[in-house]
C-alpha cells in the first residue's frame, strides 16, 4: 500500500513543494493515511482527517497552502480505495483547500481533477445532491477570481464534458417525472450552465414544458447567469405575456447589462404586467444610460405604474433628474384624488433620495402649501433632510457603525452641503473646489468627479471653480496639460452673463472622438450644438460620392446647422486629431429659454458671427438645389403622411413660395412654436391647385428645413424635397 502512496504522489507535482519536508524517520500525512486505510484503523483515519481539515483554518498561510497540498494527495487515495463517504466529509475542507492553493495552478487542477471525479461516481450512483456540492466548489459563480481566467477556462470544458446529452435527458426526466428525484435533480441539471440552457431550448424539450412554464422557469432560475442567452432567445420566441412577465423577471436577478435591450423593448408590450416587470427588472440591472429609459418610461406607461418609475428613479443618484421630477410634481398636484396624493408623496420621498440640494426649493414650495396634505408635508420634511445628509446613496456608501464625525471625508461635505443650504453658496463652492483638489492630490478621482457635480446643486454659478476643476480632472485621467475652458472660451463670457453661461454648461455632454471619427453626417437631422475645446475638426461637402473640403474648425470654434433653426445638415464633420467636443443638445436648452428669455438670441448671435459655413457653401456654389426654381404665389393643401404613406389628422393650409422639379418651399402658420420641429423629417402630401384636367396635382416629399417667415404672425418657411422628381410637363402645369 506504501508503493500505492508513492506512486500517487509521485503523479501530484502541487503535493511536493520544497518545504513540504518529511521528518527524520516520518512519514507525510498522506502516506500516514494511507498506511492507516491499509490497515483499516477507521477510527485514527477519522482523526486525522480531523487534524487535516483543521490545518486549512491556520492563519499563517504557508501552513495552509501545506494542508492543502496534503488534502489533495489524500482525497486521491480516498477515490482509489473508493472511501466515497470520507470523502464526502471532506468537502467543506475541500472548498478552504481551493481557496489557499489559488495561486498554485497545477495544484488546483489536481484539486478540480479529484472533486471531478467523486461528483461522476456520485452521479452514477444517483446521489445528485453530494454530485452537485461537489461540481460547485470549483464551478459556482464566485468559486473562482478573475485572475484564475486560465483554470476557468479549463473548469468551462470540464463542465461541458460532464454535461452529456444523455445525462441531461436523464435530469430532466427525473425532474419532470420522478416526484422523489425531482427537486436534487432540477438542481444538478442547474449546474451544467450554458449546456443545460441550450439543451431546454431545442424544440422537443420546449414541448414538455407547453403546460409547465412554472417548471420550465425554475430550471431557468436553477441555472442562474449562465442561462442569460438562451432566456433572451425564449423571451423573443414566445407571446405568452405570463412566460414573457417571468423571463423579464429572471433576468432581472440573474442578468447582466447584455439583456437590458431585450428587457427594455418590452416596455411597449400591451399587457401592463409585463410593464411593471420590465420596470423592476431595468432597475436591478447594472447598465450605463438607465437614467434616459427611465425618463422615457415616464412619458410613456400608463398612469398606473408612474409612481413605480418616480420610485425608481430615486434609486439614481442624478442631480439632472430634478427638474423632470419637479415637473412631474406640478402635474401631480392637479389630480385631486388619492392617486394624485401618492404620485406627489412618491415624488417628494424620490427627490430625497437623489439626495441633489437643486431639489429643496421645489421641497420647500410643497411645505409652504397652506392646503397640503399631512402625510405630503411628511414627505417634503423627510426629503429635505435626507438632502440634507447627502442624500440616500451617500448615506449607504458610509458604513453604518462608522460615525460620521470619525469620517473628515463625509463630514466635511456634508458641511458644505448645509453652509449651501444656509445661503453661504460662495463659500460652499470655494471649500468644494479645495475638497476637489486634495482628492485629485490623493489620486481619489472617482470621488474628485462625484464631488464635482456637487457644483451643479450648491451653487452653480461658480464658473470658475467648476471648470478649473474639471480641468484638475482631465489633467490629472491624462497627464497632460490643456489649454483652459474659460480662456477657450473667453469671447462667449463676454456675450453671456455668467448665470447665462452656467446654465449653458451644465447642461453639456462631454465627448472625445478619435481621428476621422465622424461627428454628425451630411443629411443628419443631428440637433446638436458642438463646442470645439481641443483638437481640429474638418468640414466637408460630400457631392457625388466626391468630398469636398470647406474648412477645418478648432479650439473655441462652433458647429450646429440644426440647433437654432430646423434643417437637416448640409455638411459633414469629422475629428482629424482626437477631439474633446463639449455638446449642446437643444432638448436641454430648450429648458432654460424660459428663465433666460434673451439666451438664445445672444448665443444665436455669436454663433452667426464665428462660424461662416454657410457662407463658405453659397461662395463654392454647393447647395442641394440641382434644379432652378421658379417664384410661385398659390394656396396649397398639405397633410402629414405617416411610414407606410398613410395621412396622419387634419389638412393644413400653406402658399407657396417656390417650386422646382425637385422641390418646393411653402409659408404656413402655426401657433405654437415648439411644435415646429416635430416636421423636422416628416414625410407631407401637397395637394397643388393646377391648370387643366385634373385640376389638382399631388406630391408627396420630405421636409428638409423649417425657417422663421414672420415669427410674430407664427409664420414659418418649409422646404421640401420630393420622393419622385416632378416631369417637365408637370412642373409646367403647376407653372401654369
């Protein structure tokens, strides 16, 4: 039996490390085992099995690595004398070995290689529960770190191998079948994974389940993330909204940021339990851009699950959603009903939690209400000071048994947030920059950006602060040092106030693009403003396939054909160096007009006096007109055309204004300006009074550009392109 020890030890290279010494005279624990299963002393073998597993909770590492490497020898000559019960036993001190000998590849291997082979005789056996114990120490979600890519890779192929179709068929009958195998079953099948999930998915085993979604599901949930994948493929196959509600469900808790989209296209589904699910399940899904599907879930589910998204949209701490939620809050107000009153209380506890100081204002108006309800007051109250404390996920990113006064980090910006709140703004900004700065010192600069949206709500005409550290940011992510925003930008301080500027600047989106990275395409109906802070940016003319050079844009320079007036872009743009563009989407702005009246025009302004593309496109003679056009004074009809080509409400009125076989202009009137855009793209009938038999001629073309005609009578220009160029004799009778 010595020979036997030998020669498994001989085949473990991770059992022989260079301080795993046998005594003068001794033997390894290994061998000792091993002499002691010869010898059947069952009793001593227990013990020392005792002593062996007790190593592995050693402080000192190097022991526990020692006591690792022991148990492995042994759970192999466990398996050889067919010890399966020991070895059993032996699983918890198994799992502790794994973790002290990760380091050590070849000796977790072997580890894997053991467990492996216990949990196949088990399987054959039927023991399913011991099997899946097994397989789990090594191929559970968190058995392994990252850093052991390698082994996991290895542990993927050696969970495919033991998944055999003929196993799986074997599982799954049980399971569906065997009342008493049923449940140990159901939960190995689990452990197989992706196997397991694409095994369910073919066409004969999905028609077991046609009756049981309930079981199906079950297995989905025994699988976990693994099953991801094969969960969405379900989700777009079926129409049952009960299987559909539950797979949303399960990919709430188990799914990563690839199944948002699958989760998400589901919020158009007819049934609003399906709604209210995909709420649920976007929230607990960890995915950039969150805030925007919530927003939009906002102005788009029924009545019913809107308290559901204020509530969840708490849960994001985004100093922007203020402003939506305060307007929410108004609406709410008008319903006089007990819905109405939960909307606002769901509202108030949301703005709490956001935990932005923009929000107390908004607050305060709902607690100054002399018919408010109490429970409304409550909640305003308990907002506010949550605010107060920094707001929810503040609080939850300081351990609770940790005092606030022994944290300096969070004290002091607490601090801050209450010396905002009491009126003193400019010292809040200036101790928030200096705050800043020592995080940027320390290299914290996860906190240094956290910190620097604090600005946005403590007092956000703090320009200077507020970009100087921004700058103290991007220096210090890149290690180069750059021009400065406020001297980039220095002409357009001189046009604005400074209260005009901050709300401009907040509202921007900070992008890079890498050369030739297109920013915006010729055609585009892109109605964003570009603000060059760094790079070269080329504006070109694409006609037939051919690019033309207009000219090259640059530190301090703007672009935005489609922001000020409603017109797809005639031009390209595209970075030649990489380029750091500050963004100006007009929906955002859109919501400062009102509390800047002369805002735009001023920044309408400097941007026609700084940027000259257009001039640059009628010297080079490039426009989209490829046919002359003719002055023409006639009533039309028009009406909005849908995708298919289907008329869309009422008939509009309009006069022409010019006509070409490609095209026509026409003035209309419409009241309210902010609907313009809408148009913007819409594909229009024209109905044109002619001479001669029929006496009308229809069009059908795209709207390419809206221009203000006479803004005080509401009258507007449009320019349309049409779908099918008009004949010559058509033109002439429209001509006359």
């Amino acid at each position: 039996m010595n020979a036997i020890a030998k020669e498994t030890n001989a085949a473990a290279p991770a059992a022989s490390l260079p301080d795993q010494q046998e005594e003068k005279g001794g033997k390894t624990l290994p061998e000792t085992i091993c002499d002691l299963l010869a010898e059947k002393k069952t009793r001593k073998i227990d013990e020392m099995l005792e002593q062996l597993a007790a190593g592995l909770r050693m402080e000192n590492p190097r022991m526990r690595l020692k006591a690792a490497c022991y148990l492995t020898d042994t759970l192999e000559l466990l398996i050889a004398h067919q010890e399966w019960q020991r070895m059993d036993k032996l699983l918890p001190a198994a799992e502790m070995a794994l973790a002290a000998a990760l380091e050590n590849e070849v000796g977790v291997w072997q580890l894997i290689t053991a467990l492996s082979a216990f949990a196949a005789y088990q399987i054959e056996m039927g023991k399913y529960a011991s099997a899946r114990r097994a397989l789990l120490i090594f191929s559970g979600q968190d058995a392994l770190p990252p850093s052991a890519e390698a082994v996991r890779e290895r542990v993927d192929q050696l969970i495919s191998d033991l998944a055999t179709r003929p196993l799986l068929e074997l599982l799954l009958v049980e399971y569906l079948f065997d009342k008493e195998r049923s449940h140990d079953a159901g939960r190995l099948f689990g452990v197989f994974g992706r196997a397991a999930a694409e095994y369910l998915l073919e066409p004969q085993n999905l028609k077991q389940f046609e009756d049981k979604a309930d079981v199906l599901l079950k297995l989905f949930g025994e699988i976990g993330r693994p099953a991801e994948k094969s969960l969405c493929q379900l989700l777009r196959q079926t129409g049952d909204w009960y299987m559909i509600r539950n797979i949303i469900r399960l990919l709430g808790e188990k799914g990563s940021s690839a199944s948002f989209a699958d989760v998400t296209v589901f919020l158009d589904h007819e049934d609003i339990r399906v709604k209210g699910e995909v709420l649920r399940a976007a929230s607990r899904i960890e995915v950039p851009g969150k805030k925007d599907f919530f927003l939009r879930a906002l102005r788009s589910v029924p009545r019913q699950l809107t308290e559901l998204v204020v509530t969840l949209l708490g849960d994001i701490p985004d100093s922007s959603l203020v402003a939506p939620l305060a307007d929410l809050l108004d609406d709410a107000a008008l319903i006089k009903n007990k819905a109405g009153l939960n909307l606002q209380i769901a509202i108030c506890l949301a703005l709490g939690k956001i935990g932005s100081v923009k929000a107390v204002p908004t607050l305060k108006k709902v607690i100054a209400l002399t018919n408010a309800e109490p429970a409304l007051i409550k909640a305003a109250e308990q907002a506010i000071h949550i605010i107060s404390h920094g707001g929810k996920h503040k609080r939850q990113a300081v351990p609770s048994d940790v005092p606030i006064q022994n944290n300096p980090f969070a004290a002091r910006e607490a601090g801050i947030i209450r010396a905002a709140m009491s009126g003193e703004r400019a010292v809040a900004a200036r101790q928030l920059f200096e705050l800043i700065t020592e995080c940027v010192q320390e290299g914290d600069l996860l906190n240094a950006e956290r910190l620097r949206e604090r600005f946005s709500e403590i007092n956000p005409n703090a320009i200077a602060e507020i970009i100087q550290s921004a700058e103290l940011i991007e220096e210090a992510k890149s290690g180069v040092q750059v021009r400065g925003y406020l001297d980039i930008w220095s002409n357009l301080l001189h046009e604005l106030s400074s209260e005009e500027f901050s709300a401009i600047y907040h509202e921007l989106e900070h992008r890079t693009f890498e050369p030739e990275e297109a920013l915006v395409r010729q055609g585009e109906r892109n109605d964003e403003l570009f603000f060059i802070n760094h790079g070269t940016v080329r504006v070109f003319y694409k006609k037939n396939d051919r690019k033309i050079y207009i000219k090259s844009l640059s530190d301090g320079d703007l672009a935005g054909e489609n922001f000020f007036s409603s017109s797809v872009w005639t031009v390209s743009m595209s970075a030649v160096t990489e380029s750091r563009i500050s963004v100006l989407k007009r929906a955002c702005f859109e919501r400062w007009k009102e509390a800047y009246p002369g805002l735009e025009e001023k920044l309408r302004n400097f941007y026609n006096g700084t940027n000259n593309i257009r001039d640059l496109l009628q010297r080079k003679g490039l426009n989209r007109r490829n046919y002359d056009r003719y002055t023409l004074s006639r009533k039309v009809d028009f009406q909005v055309m849908d995708t298919p080509g289907k008329p869309i409400g009422q008939k509009f009125r309009g006069k022409l204004s010019d006509v070409s076989r490609g095209g026509l202009s026409m003035i209309f009137r419409m009241a309210q300006q902010k609907h313009i855009r809408v148009l913007l793209g819409r594909n229009m009938r024209i109905t044109i009074p002619v001479a001669g038999s029929p006496s009308e001629l229809d069009v059908q073309g795209q709207v390419l550009s809206i221009q203000p005609a006479d803004e005080e009578m509401g009258e507007y220009k449009i320019s349309l392109v049409f779908d099918e160029e008009l004949e010559q004799e058509e033109l002439q009778m429209v001509l006359g």
